[in-house]
C-alpha cells in the first residue's frame, strides 16, 4: 500500500437482503490518521458498511478494502488490521476485567508477557485502570463502554470501527473520550465512528459521511458536507443601534436575488439573510452598506453545524420517501418528528 | 393480578412451542390408546387391560408434568429481571404479591392446557373398565395437580434468586430430580425399621410425588420387599407437597419486590489482596480459589475453553474439584458397603447403582454445562466478538467441547475405583466393567454432542438448555417407562427394541442388573448411539461452519 493511498476505501459497495437494498452504491475512502464520523438514521446502513468493512458481512456487489486487504477475499488478515466495537458489549458472565482482556489477546494471539503489559496500557489509555479486577457483568454501562474500548485496542490495529462508542457515557467520559480520538488519530490511528450526537462528532471528525436509505447523501470535510447540503449561506449583518434597520434591509434587498429570505430583528440590531451569491457580490454588498453611512459592527457567515446539516438530509429523505410513495401517515409523523427536533 | 395472567399466558400460548407442545401430547396419548384399544369381539371385565393402560398413562403424565411444569416459572422472574421489565412491574401499583400470584397462576394455567391435552386418553382408560373417575383417574389427575404446584412453586423460588435464564433452568431441574428421587433413598435403606424412623422416612418420602402416583396405580412401593406393603402415600405426599408449595411461596414473596433488583456490585477483592489467615483457610477450602488473580492463558492452550471454564459458575475448577471428590467417595462407599456384606444387595446391583449414579451425573451436568457452548455466546453477543478475532471456526468449536469433556472425563474416573474394586472382589466381571465403560464413554460422548448441538439450532441459552434436558431424558429415561410395562401391556420383543434406544438400559443390560439381563441390547445400542453421535457432530460442525460464515 502506497502511503498516499487510502486505509479505508470502499467502491460502489451495495447490500441487498432479498428486496431491502441497506447499502446502496457505496464510494467513499478515508486516509491515514483521519476520523470519519458516519452519520445516519436509525436503520441507515452504517452498521451493515461496517460489518462489510470487518468481514462480518459480504457485500452483493461492489469491493471493500481495508489498509490495501479485500475485505471479502482475506477476511481472517482484516480481523487482526481492525478493531471494532460494536454497538453491543458482549458480556462473559462470572469474568473479570482482566480475564477478559487475558481471553481476547489470548485469541489474538498475543504471548502472555506482552499480553500483561498490552492489558494495563489500554485499560490506562481508556480510563479503565480501576475496573481491572471488577466482574465484567457487574460494570455499569459506561464502564463497559470503556472496557470495550480497551478491548478494541488490545491487538493494536490500524484501523478502528466504533459504534455509538459515547453512548451511556457521562459528559466527563464523553470529553475524554474526544480526547482519545484525537490521541488515536495523531498516533496514525484511522477511526471511523458513528454516533448520534451530532456536535461531538463535529468536534473531532476530519471527515463527515452522511448515509439515508443505505445511500451516501453527503461526503467531506464538515465544511464540505454543510455546502453540499445547503447552496444558500446564512449572513448576519449587526449594527450598532435598530434605528436605521429598516435602510440596512433596503440596501441588501438590492443586492440580493428577488426572492431572497431577509429577516430583521431591530431588539437584538441584526438582519439576517439566505443567499447563494459568492464572495465578491458579499463583498460589494458589504462596500454599499458602508458606503451608505450605515453604522455596521459585524458582517458575516453564520456556521451551519453538523446537526443543521443531518436535518436537511432528513426532511429531503422525508420528501422522497413521500415522493416514493410512502404512506401520508407515515411522512407526517416523521416530518413532525423532523419539527421537533428542529424546534 | 389479572394483566400478568393474561399477559404470561398470551405470550406463552402465542409461540411455536406451546403449540407444538399441545400437539405433541394429544398425539402421544392418542397413540397410547390407538395402541392398547381392543379390536377384538370379546370384551375384558377384569379391568386389568385397561390398568396396564393407565400405568403407562400415569407414568407418562408424571414424567411430563415434572419435565414441563417447571420450565415456565424457573424462567419467568428472572427474565423480568434481565430484560428490566422487572423494575417497572414493582413500579407500577402492583403488589409483589399480586405479581407473584400472577406469575404462578399463568404457569399452573398453561400445565392445566396441557394437562387438558391428556384428557381424552384417561377418559378412554376409563371407557376400558377397571378404573373409577373418583378412585383411579381422580386421584391420578389430583396428584398431577399437586405435583405441578409443588414444581412451579420451586421454579420460582429458584427464579427469584437467580441471575441467569439457563442457571435458573439448570437449578431448577437439578431441585425437582432431587425432590422426586432423594426422598425415596432413606425409606429405601432403611425399609423394616422402628417407628420413629420408620415414621420419619414415610413422611419425607412424601415429598415425591412417585410413591403416590405408584399407589394410585396399584404398583406397590418403591423398592418395596416381602411382605411390605405402603399405604398412606397419597396423603402424606398431599401434606408434603403443599407444606413444601407454601413454604416456596413464603420464600418467594420475600424476595419479589426492590430487594431484588437492590443489589451491590461485587468489589472485586482479590484473594492476593486479603489477609494471610484469609489467604490461607481460602487455599484450604477451595484447593483452586476461584478469586485468585490468574495467570495469563499459555499460548500452547485453546484460550476458547480457558474462557469457558472461566465464565461458568459451577464449572470453575474448585466446583469440577469437589464433585470429583464426592463421586469417588461415594463410589468407593457402595463398593466398601458391598463388600463388607452391610448391604445384601449383590455386586450386580451395586454395579446397577453405580451406572444410575453415573448417568445421572452425565444426564444432570451434561445439559447445563455444554446446553449453552453456542447459544450464550449468540445471546450475549460475544459470538460477533469472537469470530472478529484470528481464531478460526474450528479452533472455537474445539475449545467449547474441550472445556465440557474434561470435567466429564475428571467425573467419568472419579466413579471408576468403585469398578475397580468390584474387579478385585469378583475378577470375573472384568469383561462386564469393560463393557459398561465403553458404554458410559458412548453415552457422555452422545450427551455432550446432543446439548452441543441444540446450542447451536437456538439463539437462546435457556430454550437450548430446556431442549437438551428434554432430549436427553426422552432417549435415556423415556424407554424405562415402556420397561415398566415389560409383560403387560408390552411383549418382550417390543420392550427390547425400545431399550435398544437407551444408553441407560444398555449399560445396565453391560451390568447385569437384574430386570435388564434377558434383552439383548449390546452391540446394537452401540452401533445406534455411534450414529448419532456422528449425525450430530455433522449437524454441530455445519451449524458452527454457517454461524461463523460472514452474513
């Protein structure tokens, strides 16, 4: 494998469970070191890719491969490549901790002397050190989270599947977790997670892949993934006073397309407006408010965030599913539900 | 009250089993009768066809309401209490009494389905003669009801206080084997002696249900001799069992409300980590303490069956360490017995004894230990876990029946000193020994592969378990029954070709123990169970090839 090459790269990958299709067409590729956070709805297809990554589950069609290996050809090699910690814990009842972890390095064919030092490492590196003589069916639901963190680090892979690793977890553990991310990442780690807490991903994911109905609806950076989505920016222009608010609105309505969403709030002094006009027409609409005399302390772009982002997913899944032909029931209360979510 | 009845009894008769279940006994019964129905002119007064009958009829039901009866209630409040569905029941303004009064009724309801199921069979018993609706198939049907009481009661004391759907099935199971045969061992030895003892054992033999049943069938008394007649079993077993049903149900209210789920996490202590004096009556007690911190597994052992032994309660090595112990004491206990001449029993049938001790080591243990090899892991989820690791399908497997064959072999030998001094009383029976061990050896290799492979059919441990227990009972104990019937109803060719099912009749025919010497069941019981045992491990081995399969 070259090193400009991608650890995780999938093309046209597609699962088919008789007439279901979870995963449909499938191209994405990440790169050394980076932290993707697949995002999606319940039932989306993250699991099925993940499991196709691992070698749990072959695809109908299309190729999946991990640090260069065939994810259907050499499965045995992409279980010692991967880590992966699924959504579940996998409990061994009357186990303690570090027979636990004695058993998957054991598996995995660690010598025992490496195995003891490899077991204190990760339970340090996952905040575990305490837990090391508990019964694992005893831990509270956090804890195991750790555990399994530990778990997934065991036999040192290359590359590491998470699902839904904050899950249970307090927000003291879930910043630390972050923490570990990054930590797995600058050690060269690739990750690929998934969670549904949107904003932690968008504080520690390099690239951001947004599946619904088993199909890639976005893929980039988050910056990528919110233009993709969204082709109108959101401005904010805020002034000193609400006194000349009225003018502001006035001069931007000129240099903005007919049509355009412009929203004034003289109590907070800010008009807010949609556009997809580029860089240089901002730029002359900014020279034409000041040029006007009006009094502007702020002129900019308000961030779409991760979430902003899914929901537009969402509803647009919501009209095609509607569109498909789906109960009106059924896209009410999932249009609700998108209501709610926003409200 | 009400919503748990309906709900419990909802759920149970909605799924494949019940129906199944219900099926399943009418054919039986319907068999029964279809079998022993006169197609003759001639009509018999003396009622005895029709008794014959009904010992066959009895027998069965017993032995089906002890195997069914209980496997409903053991399960029941502990899978509230896995699926948390526990902690909103106590939540809501239900009693723990009302809870618990539910539970019981559903189970007891579903039994009286079945028990319904069987109905039509007594009736035609009792078209044949010989029989009253009050006196023979009354009374039956009262002890049956009783007997059911007594099992649900016991499941769920026992599912009140477990932690695990299959040890709560395991214990269960274990309890009612227990009470129905242990309380016939002192009336047994000590038959002729001296009220008060003789009191004393009459009343604790009525807590099996087996004596009454015997004497509502005109059969006499366990192990009765001479001139001995019983008497009064049918109400000391109504006196026994529901003291016994009463005193569970005590036990059990106290247990089902927030104490149940007010449980602190285990601290972990190490034994490493406890005083000397600790440390050492610990060494003293459990030879392999079950808290010391281990060591590593070694690279040369399959790390599969070191897991195993590690997970299982029971199968720890202190646990595996005391039952070997206890089985070579016994074992050389009946031989020493024998052999100073205190039991006038004869070596066949201390050889007869320990070959019952055997199999009911191999029929009780096996079930519980290999019954969730496959399933615990699919239940659990460790299954995806394991087969993200390098080890291959193969390796798991063998590591699963590893870690059950070692302790069956540890008990296996545990027994043999008793063998081996029966050798050394009589040399003759050298060839008989021989033929009982390889006997014993095809047996527990036939259970182990017979749990191995419900296992791997069930993604729940305690169905797997549930089925390996009824599986095994059916071929090992299932063909006694037709045995009891050796003469009338059933001819000899007939009683041989069942037996030659049994592993159980087979190594008592290898022994020589009286009732099974004049059927030729060696070497065809051999040749049979050699088949399914290689019909099973084919099923064992594609099973685990496909689960390890990527989806």
């Amino acid at each position: 494998m070259a090193s400009g090459d991608p650890v995780v790269a999938t093309k046209d990958l597609t699962k088919k469970y008789g007439k279901l299709v979870a995963l449909d067409r499938l191209t994405m590729a990440v790169e050394r070191g980076q932290i993707l956070g697949f995002i999606g709805p319940n039932g989306a297809g993250k699991t099925t890719a993940i499991k196709i990554l691992v070698g749990l589950a072959r695809p109908t069609s299309g190729s999946a491969q991990v640090a260069g290996t065939d994810c259907v050809a050499d499965p045995r090699k992409i279980r010692r490549l991967v880590g992966y910690m699924p959504d579940i814990f996998g409990v061994y009842d009357n186990m303690r901790v570090s027979e636990y972890l004695d058993f998957f390095g054991a598996a995995f064919g660690i010598r025992r002397r490496e195995r003891v030092q490899r077991i204190d490492q990760v339970l340090e590196t996952a905040g575990a050190s305490n837990f090391k003589d508990l019964y694992v069916e005893a831990l509270s639901h956090g804890m195991k989270q750790r555990v399994a963190i530990a778990r997934t680090l065991l036999h040192d892979p290359a590359v590491i599947f998470m699902d839904e690793p904050t899950n249970g977890l307090d927000p003291q553990a879930r910043i630390e977790m972050r923490q570990l991310l990054l930590d797995l990442a600058r050690r060269g780690k690739t990750l690929i997670v998934t969670s549904h807490v949107l904003p932690e991903l968008s504080h520690v994911c390099d690239r951001v892949a947004i599946i619904t109905r088993g199909k890639l609806r976005a893929f980039g950076t988050q910056e990528e993934v919110t233009r993709q989505l969204s082709p109108l920016r959101e401005m904010e222009v805020l002034l000193t006073g609400s006194d000349r608010i009225a003018q502001v609105v006035e001069v931007v309505r000129k240099h903005l397309e007919s049509g355009a969403s412009i929203q004034s709030s003289p109590a907070e002094a800010v008009v807010r407006f949609r556009t997809a006009r580029r860089e240089e027409e901002l730029a002359k609409l900014l020279a034409a408010l000041i040029a006007s005399g009006l009094d502007v302390t702020q002129f900019r772009e308000v961030q779409t965030d991760l979430e902003e982002a899914f929901l537009t997913v969402a509803r647009s899944d919501d009209n095609g599913a509607a569109e498909m032909g789906l109960s009106k029931t059924h896209g009410k209360s999932k249009a609700l539900i998108s209501e709610e979510i926003k409200s | 009250m009400t919503p748990i009845i309906r709900r419990e009894l909802l759920e149970w008769m909605r799924t494949r089993k019940a129906l199944a279940l219900q099926v399943g006994l009418a054919a039986v019964c319907a068999i029964l009768i279809l079998v022993r129905w006169p197609t003759g002119g001639v009509g018999e007064l003396s009622g005895a066809r029709s008794l014959e009958v009904l010992r066959i009829f009895g027998y069965g039901a017993l032995a089906g309401i002890l195997l069914l009866a209980p496997a409903l209630p053991a399960t029941t409040l502990v899978r509230e209490k896995m699926s948390g569905t526990l902690a909103l029941l106590l939540n809501s303004p239900l009693s723990g009494q009302s809870i618990y009064f539910g539970k019981l009724l559903a189970s007891l309801g579903f039994t009286a389905i079945l028990l319904t199921m069987t109905v039509p069979a007594a009736a035609a018993c009792y078209a044949l003669g010989g029989t009253t609706i009050r006196g023979g198939v009354g009374l039956l049907y009262a002890i049956l009801c009783l007997a059911a009481l007594q099992v649900s009661t016991l499941g769920l004391l026992v599912s009140s206080r477990s932690q695990s759907t299959d040890g709560a099935l395991r214990v269960t199971y274990g309890l009612v084997l227990a009470v129905c045969v242990l309380p016939l061992a002192p009336h047994w030895l000590l038959q002729g002696s001296e009220p008060p003892l003789s009191e004393i054992v009459e009343w604790i033999r009525g807590l099996s249900p087996i004596p009454a049943v015997m004497e509502v069938l005109g059969q006499g008394d366990v192990g009765s001799r001479g001139m001995s007649i019983g008497g009064g079993a049918m109400v000391r077993y109504a006196v026994m069992a529901s003291l016994m049903s009463v005193l569970c149900a005590l036990a059990t209210f106290s247990r089902v409300n927030h104490k149940m789920l007010d449980r602190a996490r285990p601290a972990g202590i190490m034994t490493q980590d406890r005083a000397l004096g600790t440390r050492i009556m610990r060494r003293m007690l459990f030879l392999v303490d079950p808290q010391r911190r281990s060591r590593g597994i070694s690279r040369f052992v399959n790390p599969v069956m070191v897991k195993e032994f590690r997970t299982r309660r029971f199968g720890r090595a202190h646990w595996i360490l005391r039952l070997v112990a206890l089985c070579a004491i016994l074992s050389l206990a009946l031989s020493y017995l024998s052999a100073t001449g205190a039991l006038g029993w004869g070596l066949e049938a201390i050889g007869g004894a320990l070959v019952l001790l055997q199999i009911s080591l191999l029929i009780l243990f096996v079930p519980s230990l290999a019954g969730g090899l496959i399933s615990t892991e699919r239940e659990s989820g460790g299954w995806r876990l394991l087969l993200m690791t390098p080890l291959s399908a193969g390796a798991i497997l063998r590591g699963k029946l590893m870690s059950v064959v070692w302790p069956l072999i540890l008990l296996l030998c545990a027994t043999l000193p008793g063998y081996i001094v029966m050798m050394h009383l009589k040399p003759t029976l050298e060839v008989q020994v021989y033929r009982v061990v390889a006997t014993l050896v095809l047996t527990a290799t036939f259970a182990v592969l017979v749990s191995a492979a419900a296992s791997s059919l069930f993604r729940s441990t305690a169905a797997a378990t549930t089925t390996s227990y009824s599986a095994l009972l059916a071929i090992c104990l299932g063909p006694l029954l037709i045995w009891l019937g050796r003469g009338a109803p059933f001819g000899h060719r007939a009683v041989e070709t069942i037996l030659t099912v049994s592993p159980v009749a087979a190594a008592l025919h290898a022994s020589d123990t009286p009732g099974f010497t004049d059927y030729a069941l060696l070497p065809a019981n051999w040749w049979l169970i050699a088949a399914a045992c290689l019909a099973l491990l084919t099923l064992l081995v594609v099973r685990t090839w496909q689960l390890s399969r990527p989806d």
